[in-house]
C-alpha cells in the first residue's frame, strides 16, 4: 500500500500533534502527517506544523461564514492533500456531517477519559478530570476511538488506564493522563494501518 496521508485537527496546544510527528516508526509503518487543521487562528498546534513543513490551515465558522462553505473548505483541503486519515487531537469543534460521510470509518479521535463514562456534551478538557475526581473513581485514563455522528460514541480502538491519587488536582490528573495520550495516539494509528 501506498504511504497514508493523516490529518491532524487541533484547536490547541498540539501536544498530541507533536507525539505523532515524533513517533519514530512513522516511516517504517509508511504514514506522515499531511495537513494540520485548526478552527483557532492562534493554536500553538498550527506553528508546530510549521516549524515540520506541514501544511496548516486555519479554517473555522469566522473564514467559512456562508451556509455549506465550512464543509467545502475542509474537504477541499482533504482532497488537495489526498488524506486517508483523520486524527481529531483536541480538537474543539464538531466535523460537519458531510465530512463525516466522506471519511466514514476513516475519523479517530482522542478523549482524555474512559468512554464510555466522562464523554458527551460538556465533557472536554478540565471539566473532564473535575468530573472524574468528584465521582471518587480510582483510577481514569485516555481512549482513542471512530468517530461517528454521535459524539464520544464510537467504536473504541484503543484505552489505557492512569490511577487517580488521593492528593490529584484537576490539573495533576490532566497531566497523567496526557502523558498516556501521547502514547496511545500513535498507536492506535499504528492500529488503524
Ligand atoms: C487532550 O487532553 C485531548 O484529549 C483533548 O484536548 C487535549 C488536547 O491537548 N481532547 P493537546 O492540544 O494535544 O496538547
């Protein structure tokens, strides 16, 4: 098989970003990143992809304001760089429907919590680990699974625990758990292949 094409959606930081452009058996297993896409004009993840030479996109509701054009936009991009794969890693935003269609089976996304429990609406970044830390559950961890139109709800691919100590703040929790993320991104990548 030809190499494989990802794009990569962050609205952030792109910490999970960089733990793809950094997986070492990238080459050996023929996939590369071929676009970053973000919805936040100033995401750190969009200068992560510069300083690689990716091609970045800032695409979002403010540059596609017209009824159909925000869909238009990301598949143009999609198909301008043949993408195979979409890696959704913290990203903030709904994929519209059509996008969905398109890449059926073909959209992963990461989730720093144990779905089927903490995903939904509401549930993303702090507000995930406050609510996990108020239910008294011992331990959490990060999922990567198919995205489908129910959000969260997807088949899962991948899981991995992280304990929660007693002394956890919402933040401390966060980091354990995005260190495990780092991880289980490229594998599951690796799993997608
Ligand atoms: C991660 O915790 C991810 O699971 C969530 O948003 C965070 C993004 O972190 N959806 P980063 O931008 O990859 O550093």
């Amino acid at each position: 098989m030809s190499e494989v094409r990802i794009a990569v959606f962050a609205s952030g930081g792109g910490s999970n970003l960089q733990a793809l452009i950094d997986q070492p058996k990238r080459r050996a297993l023929r996939w590369r990143i071929g676009v970053v896409i973000s919805n936040n004009s100033s995401a750190f993840a969009l200068q992560r992809a510069r300083d690689e030479n990716i091609p970045d996109y800032h695409i979002s509701g403010k540059t596609c304001p017209e009824p159909g054009q925000l869909a238009a936009r990301l598949s143009e991009a999609l198909q301008q760089h043949k993408i195979n794969l979409i890696a959704l890693a913290g990203y903030m935003k709904l994929l519209p429907p059509e996008i969905l269609r398109q890449y059926r089976s073909r959209v992963i996304n990461i989730h720093p919590a144990l779905l089927p429990h903490y995903g939904g609406k509401g549930m993303y970044g702090i507000n995930v680990h406050k609510a996990v830390l108020e239910s008294g559950d011992t331990k959490s961890g990060a999922t990567v699974h198919f995205v489908d139109e129910v959000y969260d709800r997807g088949a899962i691919i991948i899981q991995r625990t992280v304990p929660v100590l007693p002394l956890d703040t919402p933040e401390s929790l966060a980091r354990r758990v995005l260190n495990i993320e780092h991880t289980i991104l490229p594998k599951a990548v690796g799993m997608f292949l």
